[in-house]
C-alpha cells in the first residue's frame, strides 16, 4: 500500500490543495484510488499466498484444512490420496479466489 | 544443505520456466503456464506431502530429504520463473528485432542479446519485489517449522526441534504461539538483514544493518533470565535461560559485579513450564548438549536480561 501510495505524484496533490481540499479530503478523492489500481495485482496475489500459508498453522495443531486432512489420514492411513484431494481443494480455492479478485478489479477499480 | 539444493535446483528451474513462458511455440507456454499455477496455487506443506507420499505409493523409493529437496526446488523454481519472466518481458521488443536482423536465431537471441539486458529488471525486481533472498528466506523458514538445523550436519541434529519445544509448552498455548512469531520474526528480521549483505554507511539509522556475522538466522530469541548466585542460598540451583535452542553455546547475558556467571550452566527455557512460586520445571538440554531435568531441584530466574 505504501508503494502504491508514494506513487502518487505530488502535483496531483498540490492541485488539491489548490482547489482547496482537505488533506483527508484529498487522500480519499485523488490518491486513494490510483494507489488501489497499482499495487491490486500484488495484493490479490498476497491474499492468496496468505490463504495457502495458512495451511502451515496445522503443525502447531490450529484446526485448518491441511489439519483436517492430517486427521484423516492419520485415522484411515491413505496418506496420497488425502492430500492429493486436499491439494486440489487448495487450488480450486486459490483458482477461485484469483477470478473473485479479477472480478472485484474490474467492476470497482476499472482494472482489465 | 537442503536451501542450497532448493535454491540452485529452484534457479534452474525457473530459467527455464521463464524461457517456456515465453516461448514463441503456444503448446510450451501452455505447459509453463499450467506449472506455474499449479505450484503457485497450493501451499508448499502439501505439495510436499504429495511429492513424498505419492513417490512411494507409485513406487519410486524416495526418502524425506530427496522429497523435500525436490519439493522445494519446484516450489522456489514456479516464483522465480514468474520473476524471470517479468523481466524477459520487460526488455523492448526491439532488441529482439536488432538481434533478429543480425541473422541470430531464437535460441541465440534469448541467451546473447535479452538475457543479459534482465539483470537491471532482476535487480530492480529483487529490491522491490521477493527476489530470490525471499524465496531463501522462505525455504529457511519452512526449514526452522521442520526442526533441522542447516549448520550442523544430519547426524549431530542435537537441538530440539521449535515444534517439539512447543509441544513442550503443554497448556500454555499463549506462551507458545507468542514464542513462536517472536521467533519468526526474529527470523525474518535476521535473514533480511543477512541477504543485505554488510551495513553501509550513509543510510538512515533504521537501515542501517547489523553485520551479518550478528544476524544469524539461529540468534533469535536471546531473551535471558539470569539467577544470581545467591540463588543458591534458597536452595534452588542457579541456571542461565535461553529462550533460543539454536544458540546456547553463544548466548550472550550481561554480567555484573559480584556474579560469576562463568560457570553457571545455559539452559534452554523453551521447554520449562513456571510453577506457582515463579520458578521453572521441566526438562532441557544445557549448552554442553547434557540432558537437564527440573527434578534435579527448581530453579529460580531472578533476572531477566533481554539481549538485542
């Protein structure tokens, strides 16, 4: 966000001001958005690399996905096909997430 | 060993994955494509449990640490293709032309002419975006979940694990969670300050790193509780804690007048649970790799000295 911001340039700003802006009225008016559209890519794909890292919380047993499918196999001992499954859910999730994204872009932010 | 492994078979494997990616041939884009979402679509934890598990069910002996290498490999190799690529798309097509009109053909034209002009968006890349240190650092971070340490070969694995301290911790779960992202970013911090490389003078005070030889990945948590040692007077032995296995043989503490502090064994406190009257019970190893256990006698820190 803070590069997304600091790619702002300063005479959009002091044309605010010369209009007679407030400075929250400038942040929300004219620097907000360009900021949105240039570090949305990098944000969607962040939020999905979270979403994947949190299937290492199953290690210190918080009760996720992966830890579900560590129950499972530990319990009916098919190990590949577990996680196999597991993994495609994952992508399905990540896959879906990412067209939710592009989605959202596109009606709210103009981001082809 | 295993980083290193990841991270040369990752390079090579994002070399060529940029490559395929932009590939004149739509079938090899295609292939590229599809592996750079599949590895980038689902967490490294399972792909790993696939690559080991399915080995061995299709029948393919392999043991953890070829799975893991492998595994890894692919994992660093799908984001530094995507890096690569970015940056063989960032040159001007019209070098592709000069190269072309020179008579070079497709292969030659990546390898003499594009490649070569990457290195200014790699190097841009690297700094704003993860680069390759973050995908280290990424492979070093899921390497510390395991438990391995990479300086000491496999034989000498002496420490105990972060998740084995953890399971330690017992019914502590606040203790442990706030161990553990301490120690994370402890992690984080050191290992960004090791990819930086040395400090350089003329930055801001808050840029200015440590020397690398200070941030080692394995220094984190040097939070101390001292005892005196007059705390052998209460009958309870004095000890040294350290919050860090990694380190107890560098742990560094503050000594003041009066303590002799030299010969007091260092305990690692990752595995002590507090009893009521402030003390610490439990088990762990001392610096000189002994097994120590709490009913030796209970200890009492009566100082807490936080290091960095």
């Amino acid at each position: 966000m803070r590069a997304g911001i600091e790619q702002c340039h300063a005479a959009q700003t002091e044309a605010g001001l010369a209009l007679g802006l407030r400075p929250l009225q400038i942040f929300r008016l004219i620097m907000l958005v360009p900021a949105l559209r240039a570090v949305y890519p990098a944000l969607a794909s962040q939020f999905v690399l979270l979403m994947l890292g949190s299937s290492v919380v199953s290690v210190i047993g918080a009760e996720d996905l992966t830890a579900t499918a560590n129950s499972i196999q530990a319990r009916t001992f098919r190990t590949f096909e577990t996680y196999f499954i597991v993994t495609g859910l994952y992508l399905a999730l990540s896959l879906g997430f990412r067209a939710v994204f592009a989605a959202v872009g596109r009606l709210l932010l103009g981001i082809r | 060993m295993l980083s290193a492994v990841a991270f040369a078979g990752g390079g090579v494997l994002g070399l060529i994955a940029a490559i395929l990616r932009t590939a004149p041939v739509a079938p090899l884009r295609w292939v590229a494509s599809a592996y750079v979402q599949l590895i980038q679509g689902t967490p490294l934890l399972l792909q790993l449990f696939v690559l080991y598990f399915g080995a061995n069910l299709v029948g393919i002996r392999v043991d953890a640490w070829s799975a893991a290498a492998l595994g890894l490999s692919l994992y660093t190799g799908a984001f530094l293709g995507e890096i690569w690529r970015g940056a063989i798309e960032a040159v001007p097509v019209s070098q592709w032309e000069a190269a072309r009109s020179l008579g070079l053909g497709y292969g030659l034209q990546l390898l003499l002419i594009v490649i070569p002009q990457t290195v200014r968006f790699r190097d841009s890349a690297h700094h704003r975006l993860p680069g390759p240190g973050y995908q280290e650092h990424l492979t070093r971070l899921d390497h510390w979940l395991r438990g391995v340490d990479p300086d000491r070969p496999a034989g000498q694995q002496r420490h105990l694990s972060a998740i084995a301290c953890i399971r330690d911790c017992g019914d502590d779960v606040f203790r442990a969670v706030l161990a553990l992202s301490i120690a994370a970013q402890r992690l984080n911090g050191a290992l960004i300050c090791r990819s930086a490389g040395p400090s350089r003078p003329g930055l801001a005070p808050t840029q200015r790193f440590r020397s690398p030889s200070r941030a080692r990945p394995g220094s984190i948590m040097t939070i101390v509780y001292r005892t005196l040692a007059t705390g052998t007077e209460n009958g309870r032995a004095p000890l040294v804690f350290v919050e860090d296995h990694s380190r107890l043989e560098a742990a560094r503490f503050r000594s003041e007048p009066g303590d002799n502090v030299e010969d007091v064994p260092v305990l690692s406190a990752a595995g002590l649970h507090s009893d009521r009257a402030g003390g610490k019970t439990g088990a762990g190893w001392l610096a000189s790799g002994e097994r120590w256990d709490s009913r030796d006698g209970p200890v009492t820190p009566v100082k807490r000295v936080r290091d960095q």
